[in-house]
C-alpha cells in the first residue's frame, strides 16, 4: 500500500486538516517503493515522527525516468503547444493559492520554519514563480538568421528531455517550483527527488499537478536517499540533464556521475559563505536590520546567508552594539505558535552540525558575543549566536555553517575588505551597506558573487536571475535565464536554392 | 440616473443588460454638454437594439484627464509587473465566465454567428490577454558594459503614457482585446473609442474590468463619432500615443493630427487587397479552402481579406471550379441562427458601398462567377460573390472592397505572379499556394505583405506579430513586437567613476 498523511491542525496560527497521498509519483499515479521500505519523516520542533513517505529506490527511479520518457514523446515535448504547457502552469498556480495555508502548514510541520514566514515568504513566491514561468511557456523565441537570399537559418529552442531534478530541505516546495516550474514551460518531462527530510509539500503538490490537469509522466517524484535515489539519478543514461541544489561536496559528486554516465549537462546552486559589507557611512538602523534578516532568516539555513559581516571601523561598536540587540529580540519557539520568529533546524545532522561550528569557533579562540547554546531541550533550536575576534583562518570564518551562526569581523581598508570578501572558494551571495551610492556600485562591480545586494539583503523576485560564481554553482534560476538551462538549441539551414 | 438598457433577444429569449453611459473613471456617466446618442442597429434585421451616448469633445477631455491622472498615481510606474499580470488574468477570467452573453451581444450587433464570436472572436480575445499578462512582468531593457569604470549604462522601458485607441467594427470585441491587453501589460492608460457602429461589447467589457479591479482611470471607454472621438483623441495634446485600426483614409487624418498636435506616436493597421498565388503545384482543394476563408470569414470584413486572387494558367479551371463549390457551400444568414457561416454586412453603409463596387465590377466588364444578386429580404446581407477576367485598372481590382467580393485573375509565370500581388498600395497580407519549397521561399521573399502565408491563410496567432507594410500601417501588434509600440525606452548614464576636468583643453 502506498502510503498516505492525515493530519489534524490545531495551532495557534492555523486550524485546518490535510489528507493526502504520500507514496512515489510515477506516471500520475501514487505507488509504493519497489522494496516495500518507508522514511521517517520527523517533525523538528518536537523530534517527534510525523508519519512515514514510501522510499524510493534505483528501480523506482527506472521506472520514472520511463513514464517522464513515454510522457515526454507523446504528450509533453514537442507534443505540447507553449500554450497548453501555459494553461496548466498557470493552473497549477491557481490550486496553490486556494491551498495556499494548508501548504504553508504542512510545510511548517516538516521544516520547522514558522507559519508566518512559510506563508507571506515560501508559498507567496512559490506561486509568483509559478505565475512567472506560465507566462513564458508561449514566448520562447529563437532566431533567424540572415545569410544569403536562399537559404532559411533559424534556431528552435527545444526542451532537453527527461531531466533530474534534486531539491534540499531549507526552502522545500519554494525549491520544488524553482525547478519544475521553468523545465515545465520549456517541456521538459522531469523526475524530481525531494529532500528525505522534507518530501510533504512536493507530495502534496503532486496531487494538485493531477488535479491541475498536467498528462501522467510529465512530473514524477521519487523520494528517498542521495545515495540511492539521488545517485541514480544523477547517473541514468536517459536523463538528458540534472539540476542539483545543495551542498557543494555533494554537488561535485552529482557532477562527476553526470560526466562518467552519458555527460548529461548539469546546473548546480551550492553553499556560500556570502560577506556583508557594512561601511562607515551606511545608514545604520536598515542596516543591522538587513543584516538580521540576512544572517538569521530561514534560522540560517539559506545557501546565501550574510554569514560574514564586515563592519568598517567608524561603525563598528554602533554596528555590534545595535545587532546584538536586534538579535536578543529574536524569539526563538514553536513554529506554530503566535509571535515566534525563529523555529528549530531541520534535524539532528544539522543541529550537531551547528553545534560543531560552535565548539569550534570557541577552541580557535574567536569569542561569542551573544547565543552560542541550545534553546530548550525539545527540538533542534538554536540561540541566534554572533562570534567577534575571529581570524581568517579559523573554520567559522571559512566554512559553511548553515545555522544562525554569524561572524561580525572589522575592517579599516577599502581595498582590503574587497580582497577577504572575496577570498573564498565560494561566490553565492554578497552585500554592500553604504549611503555613498558611488562607492556601494564600485563595490559590488568589484565582488565576485552570482548576486549582489545594495542596501538590502535576501531580495527575491521571480524575474531576477540567481546563482553562484566559483564553486557556489553553475547556471541561473530564476528570470529568463533559467529558460536556457533546461533548453537545446538547435540550429535549421534549409536550402531553397543553392545548387552545388 | 441609469445608464444601462435591457436589451431583448427574442430569437434567444433573452435579455442582455447593456450599459449606456459613457464609461470614465469606472463609472458609467452621461455627457457633460451633449444630448447626442448613438442608435446601434440589428444588421440582420435593420432593427435598432438601443441608444448610448455618444461622447463631445469635453467628454474625451474628461477621459483623458482621467488616464492622466490614473497614469500618474495609481497605474504607470505605480503599479508592479506581477499586478498587471494579476488584473490582465483576472479580465480574462471574467471575459471567460460571460463568454456566452458576450457572444449573443457581439453577434447582435455586428451580425457575426454567435458560435465563431464565442469560439473564435472570444477565445482569441482571451487568450490574447494572459499571453500580455504572462509579458506585464517580463518588460526587461538593457544593462550596457561601457568601460566598467566610469558609468553603470543602462535603459529602461517605461509605458508611454496615456494612449488613445480607435478600433474598427468588424472584430469589437477582439480588436478591444489587441489594444488594450499590450498597453496595460507595460503600464500605459487608455481612452478606447469603440466603433459607433457596434460600441456594445466594449461597454460591456468595461464592465468587466471594473469587476476584475482595474483602479479608476485605466481604462475609459467612449463611444462617439468618429470625426468628434476619433478627432479629438488624435489630436489630444495631454494623448501620449494613438493607436488606430480601420481605413486607410481615416488612417492619413489620425497620423495628420498626430503631427501637427504633440507629435504624438502613432500606429496604425490599415486597409489591405490581399493577394493570394496559386500556383500549378498547389494542393487545389486545400488552396481553394483557404482562398474561401480568406474572403468569406467574417462576411469578408477583414483587413487581410483575401480579395485578389491569381491562379496559374496551367490550372486555372480546376481552381475556379473547386473554388466555386467552396463559396457555394456557405450558409449566410442571421447570426443568431445555429446554421449560420457568416452573416449580415455591419451596416447599411457599408452594405451600399459593398453593392455599389459589385455594380462596379459588372459596369467595368467583370464576369460574375457566382453571387452578385440582391436579396429580396430585410438585412443588409451581401452574398459571396466572385468576379473573373478582371484587369488591374478595375475598381473591384484596385480598391479595398470590404465585403465578401473576389476578383480572381491569371498568371504564367512565377514574376508575373509576383508583379501582380505586389501592383497595389497595400501590404497587408499575402497568401501562396505551392509544393515548391524553394518557390515557397522565393515568393515569400518577394511578396510585400506585413504577413505571408505559406499554403494557409488567415490564421493568425497571438505569439505571431502582425501589421502592414507600405499604405497598410506603421507598427506591429501581437507577439513580442507589440510592447515596443507602447514602450518609450529611456537611457540612463549613471556615472560612478568619471570627474570632469575643466575647461577641457
């Protein structure tokens, strides 16, 4: 039997029931895994188990990768008009927004996340993104190309195929439509694998793309582990392309399994380490504001996270001062419950993980400045925690730490602070806080990041392209730019005349 | 006072409540100086259906004042991308939901069938609005790499401003659905004049995007004769932008007022004497399908009609003969009436206009292959009618006829072909007929139409641009191309780096 979720919500911020199919989403239909297994799925807040999803394995992803194939040279591809793959984007927009709470619930439940953020953040954009890529479905333009009188060039934009998309657990479904939504418009068939964490709310989306009227095939999901299911994914001879998003360790290996397979083609949005730059004459107050929002948003579990604030000398004291404050407001507590800003981490790795950076940053020598602790003893809360005196070399200041962790570090120089934002292996995410507009664009024209914000941090827009220099990533989401990833170009020269 | 009427169907038993006023402002009002109205007439049965008012030269002052002011606070660069999507989709939505009655309506009054208004007219109509809401936030310029040190160079694509907007009869409410849905996917105010010969629907619709939440002033709507409106918004000092769809003549006054007001922009869709070639490889029947739709569809009311057709001696006959059993296969009769291909001409005006250039073609020496016979009954109807051994210099060759009227002629060679297609002042549309890919290639190459079409005629997609060369317009609408005509492209040079030392030398 594949398996299935009912659940009763009975919240402070939200009262509501959910019931839906939990098993493998293959050809449109809800279907255990191949073995018969399940995963825990656990809810953060209380480390208690929610309920268990079907586990998907390599024959499951077999037999996606053929229904997203029969899908693809039948229905889907190029079968599909952009106007049909149009409507039922712009559907399935539309069934998210009439279930838009009980979404932002399960995802809660799953995440941790608070109520508050999941529904004005996570599935407010989560249905934009989708809104935005219906729109493009039917404007996907190549070119002609003018050569000589006689012979027709032109380029089709066509979609890959079959492609494999792998999700994480920070931003679940607002992750989830980040992929599907532009390889859907472009016509793609796609066989996704959800975070085993967190696979509730791509579960419950794969209800609403039936009942949204998309044909079988055209979307499967396949829950289950990296090393089963993500491995065989990134390794199938007949996906054409994989996306990944997650950590740049694993992201190295989804791309040597790409090369060593069939050299599918591969989009990669890994970690970050991104720095804030903070000059004397920025306006202070939106400042620490932003940098709140930048380091502590998601409980610091976004690959962008302001993790490295450097302040320049002149604002320094004010800056710590006034940060520390802000942070102390920050109330840590169940997700559910009324006023809470900040929720658990996703689970025990992660909380270990945080922990870990935590004990290490105090062995190096750098001093906490606030938090630094455990919050309860139920749940994997976090205290909102800023380390000073921290030294380049140390792991808090190089590492990803993807918890709300940050390091505030003093600059004097100009010249310099460009030069230790920079040296990173990564190259996500950067901010610049300054009232001299000159200077802020001289800034960020010199920052090596996929983005960078002026006075503001953590600004998402469906139409604004993201992703990573270095080794943060390859490609862009989002905007048109995502179009190109998940599209063959392919060149026609007709000859109407031409004699040889 | 009530400014709506309740208008009877009694083939449908029906009733369609219709408003009267004029629409500013999201209200529908009277004028302010004028107790003139606008009679719309049944042109099946030459009944009357109702009265509306027609606007005065203050009422359009009014409107525009409204655009401007909507224009400068509540739409414009007020409102984001993501918004006017939502508004566009929520329009098309309501458009959906009343689709039936909009039909009913449409086919009342311009005498279209009622299924081609609803499935065609109304189905493209709103598709036509999500493919411009799916564009409201996509309006990207340029970010431009000048030498990385001195300035950041980029262009914005703002909306005009307030646009006036003229459409014609024979498509209301489609021709509604083509102006306004680009215009306000990139942030532009509008005062639509509708045709007073069928102002209905668009009071209808405007109805509706009250309903969908366009704030006040978006989109003004006002009937009125075209020498008082049409005038008055083409040479509007506070119009930022006219748009104009009908004849050509009207077309040279808008654009001449355009010029000596505020030098407004102006694009115009014109008149057309489509040609299509038949050439001797064609697929006949099919090519004879296609030329029947081309000048049949819409009671040949159409501005790419395909009204001239040229066929290859080689296989003149058989055309003709296939092409006579299309013709004859049309039902034309009451648009409300389920047989019906085609219906009535819209007017009494045009139905005398239509008759007088078929009397014309008989005069000239024309030879009637079919039709070219009035009815006895009441309705201003034309019946398809078909001319041959035609000669360029004829009337029926030379002007646009706007009914379903056919002058088809001969052709040897492919240049004669081409020369006979090109002999006009039109460009408009061109259709050609032929399984020789590089004949396909060579003519389409050469035939001077805003739109060809290779083995098929008149469908048209709302993804694919379309306009006139020559005498039949000055700009694009549908596809992407139709934003540029509602977009003023502003560049800016922000300089970061750059000190000036002066004096210079």
């Amino acid at each position: 039997m594949p398996t299935h979720l009912s659940y009763e919500f009975n919240t402070p911020v939200y009262k509501g029931s959910t019931s839906f199919e939990t098993g493998l989403f293959i050809d449109g239909k809800f279907v255990d895994g191949s073995t018969g297994s399940t995963i825990d799925v656990i809810n953060p807040a209380t480390e208690h188990i929610i309920t268990s999803v079907s586990e998907g394995t390599t024959d499951d992803v077999d037999a996606a990768v053929a229904a997203a194939q029969r899908a693809y040279d039948t229905v889907w591809g190029l079968n599909a008009s952009g106007l049909a793959r149009s409507n039922l984007l712009w559907k399935l927009a539309q069934a998210m927004e009439a279930h838009a709470d009980e979404l932002s619930a399960i995802e809660v439940l799953d995440n941790g996340k608070t109520f508050g953020w999941a529904s004005s953040t996570d599935v407010a954009l989560s249905i934009n993104v989708v809104k935005y890529y219906a729109g493009w479905a039917d404007k996907l333009t190549g070119q002609t190309l003018e050569t000589d009188s006689k012979l027709l060039a032109y380029t089709r934009h066509e979609p890959i195929g079959v492609v494999g998309q792998i999700i994480p657990w920070n931003f679940p479904l607002l992750m989830f439509v980040w992929k599907i939504a532009p390889a859907l418009a472009t016509g793609n068939t796609i066989v996704l694998k959800p975070s085993e964490f967190t696979p509730l709310t791509a579960l419950r989306m794969c209800t609403l793309i039936n009942e949204s009227g998309f044909p079988p095939g055209v979307v499967n999901v396949v829950t289950g582990y990296g090393h089963t299911v993500g491995v065989a994914i990134s390794s199938h001879m007949a996906i054409q392309k994989v996306a990944f998003t997650g950590s740049t360790l694993v992201g190295r290996k989804i791309m040597e399994a790409a090369a060593r397979s069939n050299l599918k083609a591969v989009t990669l949005e890994l970690g970050g380490k991104s720095p804030n730059i903070i000059f004397d004459d920025a306006d202070l107050e939106q400042a620490v504001k932003w940098a709140a929002h930048g380091l502590f948003w998601n409980h610091g579990q976004a690959c962008c996270a302001g993790s490295r604030i450097f302040v320049q000398s002149g604002a320094y004291d004010s800056f710590l001062e006034r940060f520390t404050e802000k942070a102390k407001q920050i109330k840590v507590g169940d997700p559910f419950d009324k006023g809470v800003d900040q929720g658990p981490q996703i689970s025990q790795i992660q909380f270990d993980r945080v922990m870990g950076y935590i004990e290490s940053g105090k062995n190096d020598g750098a001093k906490i400045h606030l938090g630094g602790g455990r919050v309860g003893n139920e749940g994997y809360y976090i205290e909102p925690t800023i380390f000073v005196d921290a030294k380049p070399e140390m792991r808090i200041v190089k590492e990803e730490i993807f918890g709300p962790v940050g390091v505030v570090i003093r600059f004097e120089d100009e010249e310099d602070v460009i030069r230790q934002a920079n040296d990173t292996m990564y190259g996500l995410a950067a901010a610049v806080f300054s009232k001299d507009i000159n200077r802020a664009i001289e800034t960020a024209h010199k920052l090596k990041t996929g983005t960078v914000w002026v006075n503001c941090y953590n600004n998402f827009h469906p139409g604004i392209p993201f992703g990573g220099f270095k080794q943060s990533g390859i490609g862009r989401e989002m905007g048109e730019y995502a179009l190109h990833h998940y599209t063959n170009v392919k060149a026609v020269h007709i000859n109407l005349g031409n004699v040889l | 006072m009530a400014h709506s009427v309740s208008v009877k169907i009694p083939k449908l038993n029906k009733t369609i409540e219709v408003p009267t006023g004029l629409f500013i402002n999201n209200e529908f009002v009277p004028s302010v100086d004028s107790q003139e109205r606008i009679e719309t007439v049944n042109p099946a049965t030459e009944e009357v259906i109702c009265s509306i008012v027609a606007a005065s030269e203050k009422d359009i002052d009014i409107a525009v004042a409204a655009a401007r002011q909507a224009f400068k606070t509540t739409w414009g660069k007020n409102v984001t991308g993501w918004e006017r999507a939502r508004l566009l989709n929520k329009l098309a939505d309501l458009i959906e939901r009343d689709a039936q009655e909009l039909a009913e309506l449409e086919a009342l009054n311009n005498g279209k069938p009622v299924k081609m208004a609803r499935d065609f007219d109304i189905g493209d109509s709103v598709q036509c609005l999500r493919y411009y809401a799916g564009w409201a936030d996509k309006i990207t310029g340029q970010s431009i790499e000048v030498d990385n040190k001195s300035k950041l160079a980029f262009t914005r694509h703002d909306p005009i401003g307030v646009c006036g907007q003229i459409i014609p009869w024979n498509y209301p409410i489609n021709m509604w659905a083509w102006k306004v849905a680009p215009a306000l996917a990139v942030g532009c105010t509008i005062v639509m004049k509708p045709s007073e010969l069928t102002p209905l629907t668009a009071l209808k619709l405007s109805e509706l995007a009250k309903e969908a939440g366009f704030p006040p002033g978006v989109i003004n709507t006002v009937p009125s004769l075209g020498p008082v409106g049409g005038a008055a918004l083409a040479s509007h000092h506070d119009v930022d932008k006219v748009a104009f769809t009908g004849s050509t003549v009207t077309g040279r006054k808008i654009m001449e007022a355009a010029a000596k007001s505020n030098l407004k922009k102006v694009s115009l869709e014109l008149g057309g004497k489509s040609p299509h070639l038949v050439f001797e490889s064609a697929d006949l029947e099919q090519a004879a399908s296609w030329a029947a739709l081309g000048i049949c569809y819409n009671s040949g009311q159409d501005c790419t009609a395909g009204s001239r057709v040229y066929v290859q001696d080689t296989v003149y006959d058989k055309f003709t003969s296939i092409l006579v059993d299309r013709v004859k296969a049309l039902v034309v009769g009451d648009g409300l009436e389920e047989a019906t291909g085609a219906g009535p001409v819209v007017s009494k005006g045009q139905y005398d206009r239509v008759w007088g250039y078929i009397d014309s073609g008989k005069a000239e020496g024309a030879h009637v292959l079919v039709g070219g016979e009035k009815r006895q009954s009441k309705g201003y109807y034309v019946d398809p009618t078909v001319f041959t051994n035609i000669t360029s210099d004829m009337k029926i060759v030379k002007e646009e006829i706007f009914g379903p009227v056919l002058s088809v002629g001969v052709f040897k060679t492919e240049e004669e072909a081409i020369a006979l297609a090109n002999d006009t002042t039109y460009g408009l549309g061109a259709g050609l007929h032929s399984n020789d890919a590089n004949q396909c290639m060579r003519v389409s190459s050469a035939l001077e139409a805003g739109t060809v079409w290779v083995n098929q005629y008149n469908i048209l997609n709302n993804n694919v641009p379309f306009g006139g060369k020559k005498q039949s317009g000055i700009g694009r609408e549908l596809g992407s191309y139709a934003l540029e005509e509602y977009t003023s492209v502003k560049a800016i040079h922000w300089n970061f780096g750059d000190k000036l030392d002066w004096p210079l030398y």
